[in-house]
C-alpha cells in the first residue's frame, strides 16, 4: 500500500465502518426481531444478556491482556483482528438465521449461544481495533480530527445499519441480510487492517504481569469515572436504536415501511453535526467538551416524549441527532488521554487492558437496556409482541424518552468530579508536538 495511506485517518475509519453496520443492526433490531417477530418473552431476552455479560466480564479483560503481551512481526494487535473476521461474519449470521419451528425454550437457547459466540469474538476485534487509536494517532488535535473522521464513518454505518435494514429484511428476510452485511464487514475490515501499522519500539516495551496490570487500571480513578458516565450514555444509544421501530409501531402508529424514515432523521442529521462539535471540543477542549455534550445529549430526548406522528417523530429525532453526534466525537479523544497519562506514570503502553476494561464498562449498557426494557414492560404490561399488554404506547414514551433522560443526568453529575490535573485533561486543545502516528490525508 502507498505510504500515504498508512496509518491514515480515512483508512482506519474504515474499521469503524466495518463493524458499526452489523452491530448497530444487532443492537436497533435483535430485541425486535427475537420479541416482536419470534414472540421470545422480554424475561428470556433479559436473561440471555445477563449470561452474556458474566461471559464478557471474563473474556474482554484477557483478551486485552493478551493483546498487549502479543509480539508477532506483524504487531500486536494486527494478528488477533486478522483471525476474528471469518468467525465475526459466521457468528453475526447465526444471529439472525434462526430456524423455523424452534419451541420458546428451543429460540432462547439458540439466542444465547449465537449470543455469546458472537460478543465473544465482536470483543476481539473491538479490543484490538480499539487499542489501535491512541497508538496511531498522538497529540490533542491530531485524534480530535481522526476521531471526527472516524465517527464520520460510524455515523454512515449507523445509518446503514439502522435506516437500511428495515428495507434489507423486508425484501429478502433478515437471514440473507445478515449475510449481505457481513460481506461489507469483510470488505472493509480488510482495507482497514491493509492499511495500519503498528509502532515497533512499543512492541518492544516489556509487559507487565496480569495482577500489576489490571491493579494500576483499576486504581485509576478518572479512568472509572469515565467509563461509567459513558456506560450510561451508552445505553442511551442502544435504547433509542433498539426502541424506535417499537416507538413507530406503538406511539407514533405509523407502518412498518416508515420506520427507515424516522431513524434516516436520526441519523443523517448526525453527519454534519459531527463537523460541529470537532469545532467544539477544538474550543473547549476534552472534558469540557465532553461535559456539554452529555448535557445537550440529555435535552434532546425530552421532544421524543411528544412525539404523536411521523411528522412529530422526524422532528423529534433531528434534536436527537444534535446531542449523539457531540457523545459519538468526544469520547475516543478524551480515553486516548486518559491511557497516555498512564503510560507517564508507569512507563507501559497498556492500551489493550485499558480498551478491555474500558469496553466491558461501558458494554454493561446492554444489560442496563435489557434491565430497562423488562421492568419498564412489568410496569405497564407489555411481554411480546403476541403479548403488548394495555398501554404499550406508555412503555415505549418512557423507554425512549423518559428512561434517556435519566440516564444522561447521571451521566452528566459524574463528568463534573472529573477535574484538571496538570496533563490538561480539560481546558482548549493543544498544538500537536508528539511524535508518532500516521500522515493525514
């Protein structure tokens, strides 16, 4: 590959193209598609991502400690996201070619174990892909553009995975369309890794022991911080994704044709607003930029309780699209900070670990959306699609309006006991004077 690519912002972004389409089509429809399709109970679908999440809890720590102990010619991270395509497009399949005829029973024990071989190897490649950003791009304003750049990309692939696939599943069903995405994944996640090279002297650095390891990451105190405030920011996105086609059905009673329209208004209204907060945190800098994020996050939700019709419905998810793109450009820039302030203080680059702990934090919102979706539909009696109860038009206003709202506050309280420590970890972006990563385009 031309040098001019390597280690290219565009390049890399790519990854994050790659892997938001079948995971944001996981993530908007899987509730829909197991509950409201396959008549899976909301308690069973709440179970199986319990079990997931113990599973998680053990597997993506160690898999970001063996990432960074890997020493190959080809890197550390390189080899582990080679070796996890072919299995990421078998497993995101499995998903969605759920057999014919499969008891209540039969369809729960299907979704967990297509459930958990996919997260299993969807937390290889995040780790590693994740680990990648703050090796590849150093200094303020060099991960400030590549994190716009790159969640630029995930914004197209949010849309993709959102607003597309209604119309994929309605035309061939949602077992081909898994397939046609996990070709697109392939495609791309092939450019992207064709293009990234990994700096050899931090391959160098000798690792530390897992217990020193996990101990200097878990006594870091913004590092937790962080990482829950995001988690709930985090469930905000799944909720909204994964509530939509049951706000359209329920409140907003509009035809299942429709709902590509009202998540498009989402999400396309993300794509220049990305531009806009990089201009933002550029001003504010990470923290503060950050912390208005959340904020403006949280008051974008408050129409969606309104909302009455498509009409309402659009109008109501372009404010939402205002407050996702300012969460969706902040949070790469300041966790890059984050794990250099580590390496200043133990001298190891641990980026694997931190992406590991990190991540499985912040994937905890899944259980948090699952936890939501049962107790709220206890509440108001909602239990399948075979089942919405009386009012299912109240459990999707508060799934999707007033249950963000308090999730973003939270968010919000914890962002403010993040303070300025001599590093800047807030204040305006600083002129780039690091070495490392690769030529911008």
């Amino acid at each position: 590959m031309r040098q001019k690519y390597v280690n290219s912002p565009i390049f890399f972004a790519f990854g994050m193209f790659a892997m938001m389409i079948p995971s944001q089509a996981f993530s908007a429809f899987y509730s829909y598609y197991y509950v409201e399709k396959l008549g899976l109970g909301v308690g069973l679908a709440t179970l199986a991502r319990t079990v997931y999440l113990i599973w998680d809890a053990a597997n993506q720590p160690l898999v970001g400690y063996w990432s960074d102990r890997t020493r190959t010619r080809f890197g550390r991270r390189k080899p582990w996201i080679w070796s996890a395509i072919p299995c990421f497009m078998l497993t995101f399949c499995l998903i969605f070619a759920v057999p014919q005829g499969l008891s209540e029973n039969q369809l729960f024990l299907w979704f967990l174990v297509a459930l958990l071989l996919f997260e299993g190897v969807a937390t290889v490649i995040w780790v590693n892909y994740g680990a990648l950003f703050p090796e590849l791009f150093r200094g303020e304003r060099v991960r400030a553009r590549a994190s716009a750049i790159q969640q630029g990309f995930q914004i197209a692939a949010i849309l993709i995975g959102s607003a597309v696939t209604p119309l994929l599943f309605a035309w061939m069903g949602f077992g081909y369309m898994s397939l046609v995405y996990a070709v697109i994944f392939a495609v791309f996640m092939l450019l992207c890794m064709g293009s990234v090279r990994e700096n050899e002297e931090i391959g160098q650095d000798p690792p530390l022991r897992l217990r020193e390891a996990f101990r200097a990451t878990l006594q870091n105190r913004e590092f937790w911080i962080f990482h829950i405030a995001n988690s709930f920011a985090q469930t905000v996105n799944g909720l909204i994704s994964s509530m939509i086609p049951f706000y359209a059905r329920y409140v907003l009673q509009i035809p299942e044709s429709q709902v590509s329209i009202l998540l498009a208004s989402v999400f396309v209204s993300v794509i220049p607003l990305v531009t806009v907060w990089y201009w933002i945190v550029k001003k504010l800098g990470d923290v503060r930029g950050w912390r208005l994020s959340l904020a403006a996050y949280g008051l974008s939700v408050i129409p969606l309780w309104y909302g009455s019709s498509l009409a309402g419905g659009i109008a109501a998810g372009i404010l939402v699209g205002f407050g996702l793109a300012g969460f969706l450009v902040t949070p790469p820039v300041l966790s890059s900070r984050i794990i250099d302030r580590d390496y200043e203080r133990t001298g190891q680059r641990r980026e694997g670990v931190y992406t590991a702990v990190g991540g499985f934090i912040t994937r905890s919102s899944g259980l948090i959306s699952a936890l939501a979706f049962w107790i709220v539909g206890m509440i108001f009696g909602y239990v399948s699609g075979d089942n919405p109860g009386p009012d299912p038009a109240s459990t999707f206003r508060y799934l999707i309006s007033v249950v963000p709202l308090c999730l973003l506050t939270l968010s919000f309280l914890l962002s403010l006991t993040i303070m300025k420590k001599g590093g800047g970890m807030s204040g305006p972006a600083q002129p780039n004077h690091a070495q490392g990563g690769g030529p911008l385009p």
